[in-house]
C-alpha cells in the first residue's frame, strides 16, 4: 500500500498538505456518510486512509517509511500488512489453516 497514493498527495508534500488531504478524504469517506450496502467498503477505505495519515503525520514514521521506499525492501511485511488491511485478523488466520480445518 503506497501512502501517498491512498491520501492522493505527492512525495514531498508539507505535513499541512497532508494534513488536509486526510480531512478532505475522511469527510468524503467516513463510513457515517456512507449510503447503504457501501458502508463496508467506506470502513475498509477509511482504514486504509487512518493508516496512511498515522504513517505520514508522524515525521519519525515518515521518514522510516521513507526510507524503505527508497531502498525498495523486499520484505514480505508490507505484503503481510496490505493482506491484512484486506481481509482482517480472521481472514489471515484463514490463510493459514488449510481447507480441511476450515
């Protein structure tokens, strides 16, 4: 999950920039405003926003996160972190226990 991407700001954007998009998104977002069967996916957005901003409003964070841009780490816990934004604590659990304990 790219967070610049999710909060539609560039690379470089000042922390007010940031701290805007994560409001504009939010209001737009939040699940409360949310119509109906589309509240679930409102709630997966707003996850996913929720995280991004804890990332980038966090300058320490920002900068680590930063960095494994930069270095293009190959590490398997960005995929494990955006399979569970997907499909939960329960939906990875899933994952691990085969067919037959399901």
């Amino acid at each position: 999950m790219d967070h610049y991407a999710t909060l539609q700001v560039h690379r470089d954007a000042d922390p007010e920039v940031i701290d805007k998009a994560y409001r504009a998104l939010s209001m737009k977002y939040h699940p409360d405003r949310a119509g109906g069967g589309s509240q679930k996916a409102a709630t997966h957005k707003m996850q996913r926003i929720n995280a991004a901003y804890t990332v980038l409003s966090d300058p320490r964070a920002r900068r680590r996160y930063d960095r494994g841009l930069d270095e293009e780490s190959t590490s398997a816990a960005p995929a494990a972190w955006d399979r569970f934004m997907e499909v939960g604590l329960v939906g990875l659990f899933m994952d691990r226990v085969g067919p037959n304990e399901r």
